[in-house]
C-alpha cells in the first residue's frame, strides 16, 4: 500500500461512517520539526506534519500524516484523525 492508501483507510473510519467513499482534496504542511536533508534525491533526515483534507460523502475529514525520515532514503509515515 502506499501513503494514499493508509491515509484513504484513516479518513474512512472517520464520521460519517455509513460513507466510505473518499477523496483526497487537499494537502497542507503544517510543522516541520526537523528540517530535509538529503544525499543525492534520497531522504536522509527530517521530521513533518501534514493535514490532508478527503471529501468523504460532502463532509470534510481531516488526516494528520507524520513523515520521519529514517535515515536510509525513505520516511516512516505515521496517521491519526484530526
């Protein structure tokens, strides 16, 4: 699965259940604790917040999405509802 997918999942256990058609309709950096650095275009550190915001049957549902780098050229990706 990718980011989209686990993002899609967390916004379709939000109100109202009954619905679980989702669609991504914005993105939005909202914190960065730790600034990027990469080596070459790999991710090698950093730490950030983002809200991405899912039409979900005509009600706003917001995901927080926590990106940490893990030090090997990909991010750790954690998802909480908003």
């Amino acid at each position: 699965m990718k980011t989209w997918d686990y993002a899609a999942v967390t916004a379709r256990l939000q109100e109202p259940r009954s619905c679980k058609k989702v669609k991504l309709i914005d993105t939005k950096v909202i914190n960065v604790e730790k600034e990027l650095v990469y080596s070459g275009s790999f991710l090698m550190e950093g730490r950030w917040t983002e809200i991405w915001t899912f039409n979900k049957c005509g009600t706003k549902v917001k995901v927080r999405v926590v990106f940490s780098a893990d030090g090997k050229g990909t991010a750790d990706v954690n998802f909480s509802a908003e």
